[in-house]
C-alpha cells in the first residue's frame, strides 16, 4: 500500500504481532509492505489514517500468535519529519535503518528486541519491554536519548552532552561504546538491575 509523502511531518506506525522495519527510499511515497509467509490461518490487515500532516499505519495479523516468518517494512522518503514512531503492541522486533531524519524518533515493543541504527533526531526513545536493545547514535546537535530495556542494551553514542542522556536494564546489562571530547561522566545516568554496566 502505498500513499505520498508530500505533505507528511508524522508517520506512525502500529501493529499487533508482526516485526517492524523503517528504511528511508529515495523516493516520494510511502510504501508499507508485508513480506514473508504467515502460518496463521487468515488475513493480514493495513490500513493508512491520515488526518492533515499525520500518517498513521496500522498493520495486524489473524491473532496474537507469533508470526516469525512475516516482517513489515515501511519505506520513509528522505526528508525531515516531526515525529517517527514504530511500535510493535505484543510480539515483534523494531528496526530503524540508517539515514532516518526528525525531530523525534520512538521505537516501543512488548515483546522483542529493537535496532536502532544511525539516524539524525533531537530526542530519541527506545523501550523494549522484553528483549534488547541495540542503537548507534551520532549526535549533530542536542540530543536527548532514552533507552529502557528487560534484557541487554549496547549503546554507541558519539558527541553526546552528560545530561542528555538515561539508559536503564533490568536483568541484562549495558556496554555503552562512546567517542566524546572532554570529561565526561554518566554516575547515576546508566543503570542495570540483576546485571552489568560497562562503560568503555
């Protein structure tokens, strides 16, 4: 399904138990697309809702069971958004690729790991409630970045201010790989509950 981008500052995007992948298109609409074959019996669901300069894509599968063979993919046209969100409300992965661009970005899943590859955005949000975490981040200008996740968080954070960031695990631990200039400290800043912190 497909639908354009020209007037479009907000995507977001929903489904029930199917992974979700956002990858930027150097076109001028935006393609939502199932790939894979399901073996739940019945019909895949997706419907665009588009009220001014918001999009909001809701995809769902026969019920709540897992679907590890089918993947959604949503192409995002190059260009400036406000908002990005992607969240899978029961079981599923959430994968930003690299060269994503807005304002804000959230990634949110129940029961999954999230892919959070290099993207340009002012204030980040990444919650796992049940599985990892994995982000590269380049800051190129003042970023607020917010991870949470019940399992393990790798955290590559490049030019990042000290106050800017919060990073949490609870039963994983954090290895968090960063390049900053100057002092810097994250005491009281990173966390992790029946696991490990590694700053390296």
């Amino acid at each position: 399904k497909t639908v354009s981008s020209e007037n479009v500052k907000s995507i977001q995007i929903e489904t029930n138990n199917v992974s979700i992948r956002v990858i930027p298109s150097n076109g001028n609409e935006i393609i939502a697309t199932f790939k894979g074959d399901s073996t739940i019996p019945g019909e895949a669901h997706l419907d665009f809702v588009q009220a001014r300069d918001e999009l909001d894509i809701y995809a769902t599968l026969p019920n709540e069971g897992t679907c590890v063979n089918v993947l959604f993919v949503v192409e995002v046209p190059e260009k400036m958004y406000d908002y990005l969100r992607a969240e899978c409300k029961y079981n599923g992965d959430v994968t930003y690729e690299h060269g994503l661009t807005a304002e804000k970005i959230k990634a949110v899943t129940l029961y999954g790991s999230i892919d959070f590859q290099e993207a340009d955005a002012k204030k980040i949000i990444l919650k796992a409630g049940s599985g990892s975490v994995k982000a590269t981040i380049i800051a190129k200008s003042n970023v607020d970045i917010n991870i949470a996740a019940n399992g393990i968080v790798v955290a590559e954070l490049h030019n990042f201010k000290e106050e800017n960031v919060r990073i949490s695990a609870i039963r994983g631990g954090v290895r968090n790989y960063m390049k900053l200039d100057g002092n810097y400290s994250l005491e009281g800043k990173i966390s992790a509950v029946n696991g490990t912190v590694c700053l390296m």
